[in-house]
C-alpha cells in the first residue's frame, strides 16, 4: 500500500511538475497579462471542425492499425470488452491539461520564436520523452517478460522517446495552425487514453518492443507525410 500511494504522489508531481513550471515561469516572465494569454489559449476553441479531427484521430487510428497488423501474425490484441478500459483512459486523459500548460502554453510559444514547427516539436519532444522516465521505470517490471529488466527498460525508454517525439512534432502542427491550448490538450489526452489504455497490447518483452517501436514508426510516416505536404 505504501509503494502503491508512494507511486500515486509521484504520478501527481509528473504530471503537475510542467504546468507549475510553465505558469511560475510565466509569471515571472510576463507577469499578469501573460496569464491572462495563457488562459485565453486554453479556452479557445473556435478552430474548425477539420483541427479537432487532426487532434483527435491519429493517435488511436494508428495504435488500432499497428496492433490490427501485429495481431495477423500474433495474438497481442484482445477484443474483449473494454469499456472500463475506456473510461479509465478518458479519465487519464483530461488530467493532460497540467502537462500541456507547460509543454505547449510555456515551452513551445517561445521555441516557436526561433525555430521551425519540426526543431521546436524535436526539441520539446525529447524533454517530454525524458520526463517519462519513472514511468517506464514503474512498468518495467510489469512488460518485461523473459528480458532483462535494465535491457527491456532502456530500449522501450528510447522508443518511447522516439514515439513522444514523433507525436509532438504533430501537436507543434496543429497547435501552430490553431494558437488552441485547448486542442493540444485534447490530442495528449487522445494519445494517453489510446496508447496507454484502450489500445494496450496484450504482449511482455520482445513483443511489447516490437509494438511501440512500431507505432513510433507510424508515427514518423505520418511525421514525413504532414512535412512534405505543408
């Protein structure tokens, strides 16, 4: 139990740890009126149908369609009923909002000053995937199967990296075409809720690699296809 609610406080500071940040700095930055900005993108929400959309789908259209092609060679998806699954990841979802108002309300306005949508979503991508570390520390022992603890650990830490990064490079896309704090959040939320736990694949070891190491793939495809056409 102690371990149990241990875990719990540390979850808590993850996911406060960026927007206590975003909103001191802030602060201390821009004082009063750059709170009031920051509040004005979190609430802003008349952005088209079509940005909600880019938002929302990719995250669970591409975890369905990887586990869809790992399941044809083998069993690493099950159909049976999810729905507190889903209510979980939805919940887990909506907290992204204490993420975001540091990633996206402080982080990226500012990198978005000096560089490109893919240098600013590389680089705030790369943090992001860092601060996941205790996560994949806690889970480790969970997906580790039949490897090593440490091998296991540092490999699904590097393509979860590699996947967070991917997926923020989108979020730079569409949060720079929207100015929505609002709609960044609603796309974490969507990745958290889809690849953390409606689309978890019944798969340790070797197998869980193989799927998060192919979903950051898909992520990158989508990554090239969004940059050669904009």
């Amino acid at each position: 139990v102690e371990t149990r609610t241990f875990r719990s406080k540390l979850a808590a500071a993850m996911l406060a740890g960026p927007a206590v940040a975003g909103i001191l700095l802030t602060v201390l930055l821009s004082g009063t009126p750059g709170l009031r900005e920051l509040l004005s993108r979190l609430l802003r929400w008349r952005v088209g149908a079509r940005w909600y959309v880019a938002a929302l789908l990719p995250a669970p259209v591409l975890a369905a369609a990887v586990l869809f092609a790992l399941s044809l060679t083998s069993p690493i998806f099950t159909a049976e009923s999810k729905a507190a699954i889903l209510l979980a990841g939805i919940t887990a979802g909506l907290t992204t909002v204490l993420e975001e108002v540091g990633w996206t309300g402080f982080a990226v306005p500012r990198l978005r000053r000096r560089h490109g949508v893919v240098a600013t979503g590389l680089i705030v991508g790369v943090v992001w995937g860092a601060w996941h570390l205790l996560q994949g520390l806690w889970v480790g022992g969970t997906y580790a199967g039949s490897l090593p603890l440490p091998v296991f650990v540092a490999l699904s830490f590097l393509a979860g990296v590699a996947q967070l990064t991917a997926y923020r490079v989108l979020m730079v896309w569409v949060y720079d075409r929207t100015e929505s704090l609002l709609v960044a959040t609603l796309m974490h939320g969507s990745l958290t809720a889809s690849a953390i736990f409606i689309f978890t694949p019944v798969a340790t070891g070797i197998s869980f690699l193989i799927y998060t190491s192919a979903l950051a793939g898909a992520m990158w495809i989508v990554v090239a296809a969004v940059a050669s056409a904009s």
